[in-house]
C-alpha cells in the first residue's frame, strides 16, 4: 500500500474534500487524524473509514486558533510516534459581494482566515516532518481567472498558492513537499440541501467546462491525495497536480 506506516492529519475532515481525502489515505494504509470543529461531522467520516478498515482518530480542533492546532499535532506524534502528511481543506466562509458593495472586513475575512491557518498548521508539522526528512503538504482547490462579485475569495485562493511555492522552496532541502490538488469543481461534493435542479445546473456547468465532458469524483480526490502524499510522488513539489478533466490547460 502506497502509505503504509505513514500518520496523516487532515483539517476539515467533517467536509466532503476532507473526507475524501482521509478515506483515500486510510484505503492506502496511512493512519488518519480527523481534525475539525464539530464532532458529529467527523465521527460521520471516521465511521465511514472504519468501515473499509482504516486506522482513524477524531479531535476537536479550531484550525484558526494557534494553541488548538499546535496541541494537536502534539497528540497526534505523542499517539503515533510521526507526522507524514498535513493537508488543510477548511471551509473560509467567503463573503461574496462586488467591490463596491463589499465592507473591508467581510473582503479581508477569506484572505486572513485562509493564510493563518495554513500558516498555523503547516507550521505545526513541519517540526516533525523535518525530523524524518520527509513529509508532504497538501491543499486543494487553486487558483485561477477570478470572477465578477465574488469578494475576497479567489484572492485568498492566490495566497495560498504563494505560500504553497514559498514553503516548497524554504523546505525542500528537508525532503518536504508541498502540492496543491488542482480541481475544477467536484459535483458530488454540493450539499445535500441544494434543490435538485440547481444542483442539475451546476453540476452541467462544471462538467461543461471539461474536455473529458465529466469532473473528478471525491474517489478521484483520494485517489490522487494519496499518490500525491505518497513516496511514488517523490519528485513533485512547489506546484499543481491538475485533476480538472481538462477544464484548465497549464
Ligand atoms: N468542493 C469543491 O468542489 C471545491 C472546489 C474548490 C475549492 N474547494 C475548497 O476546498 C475546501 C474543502 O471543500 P469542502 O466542500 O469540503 O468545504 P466545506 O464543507 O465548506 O468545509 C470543510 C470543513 O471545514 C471545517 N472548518 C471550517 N472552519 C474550520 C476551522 N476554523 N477549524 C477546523 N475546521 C473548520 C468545517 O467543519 P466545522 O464547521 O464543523 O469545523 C467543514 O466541515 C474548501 O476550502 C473549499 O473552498 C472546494
């Protein structure tokens, strides 16, 4: 198995990308961490992993508040010895107004949330990753063109990549990677409370977009999450794995 003794921590594990990316891990043998801010949602998701027969924990963790994710990833190598893999998929509760009806703070808001934690949390693991001379940092989504009226959202999404090709250069000669799992948009990942036509709409919409006239599934983001973490993934770093269906062309 392609992550076989290999610990793993993923933030925003309660979310559809969180869970994918955990049962992708746990279905490689990684040991997972679930880490998030409401319990109920994670234990749905550690369920799930403990039903394929993956090793998983749950802790409450605010990604935003320094103490609570340094103490976690505390537990964490207390508990397992080692920290292998880091990746960072919470929600930034995006303000979406245009500029001239946005407020200062609900524009910053993304843009802060979305470089603190990242900062926090990559921040916390690599003190353990550098004692092993390896590890991988994983964030999803990246950027791209922007779009009228959505506020502080793509800007965040931009400050991520630049602390993504920042981190990769200033931890490379550690053996640390960092990788951003690139997408187009994951329909099955829409929440449930969408009606059905609208989730029809966007789903034709993101698909539309593809040259494969299909999107990944939250399996293809495991999938890909677990390679990209991976040893066999051992030369990529500071840059995009591109899993849009041709959506985007680099
Ligand atoms: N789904 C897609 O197609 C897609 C496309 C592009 C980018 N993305 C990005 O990928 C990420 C994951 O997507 P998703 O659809 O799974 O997102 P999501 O459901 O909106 O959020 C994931 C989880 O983040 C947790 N969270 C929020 N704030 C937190 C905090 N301070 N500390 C710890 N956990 C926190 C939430 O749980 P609690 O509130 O219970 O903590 C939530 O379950 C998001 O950043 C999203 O913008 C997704």
């Amino acid at each position: 198995m392609l992550l076989q003794d290999k610990v793993a921590v993923v933030y925003g594990a309660g979310g559809p990308i969180g869970q994918a990316i955990a049962r992708g891990f746990a279905g490689q043998g990684a040991r997972i961490h679930l880490a998030g801010r409401t319990p109920a949602k994670l234990d749905v998701a550690a369920d799930a992993i403990r039903g394929d027969g993956g090793a998983v924990a749950t802790a409450r963790v605010d990604a935003l508040d320094e103490k609570s994710v340094a103490d976690f990833v505390e537990n964490v190598v207390k508990k397992d010895g080692r920290l292998d893999i880091s990746v960072n998929v919470i929600g930034y509760q995006d303000i979406h107004k245009p500029l001239l009806e946005i407020s200062t703070e609900e524009f910053l808001q993304p843009i802060v949330n979305a470089t603190r934690t990242q900062f926090l949390t990559t921040r916390a693991a690599v003190p353990h990753m550098i004692r092993n001379g390896s590890g991988a940092v994983l964030t999803f989504g990246g950027s791209g063109n922007g779009m009228s009226g959505l506020g502080g959202f793509k800007i965040a999404l931009d400050a991520v990549e630049a602390l993504r090709r920042q981190w990769a250069q200033e931890l490379g000669a550690h053996g640390i990677r960092l990788i951003t799992l690139r997408t187009g948009g994951i329909p099955e990942s829409l929440p449930d409370s969408l009606p059905e036509d609208e989730r029809r709409e966007i789903t034709s919409m993101i698909d539309g977009a593809t040259l494969l006239r299909r999107s990944a599934t939250l399996a293809d983001v495991g999938n890909i999450a677990a390679f990209a973490a991976s040893d066999l993934a051992r030369p990529i770093t500071g840059t995009e794995i591109n899993m849009t269906c041709g959506a985007v062309l680099e």
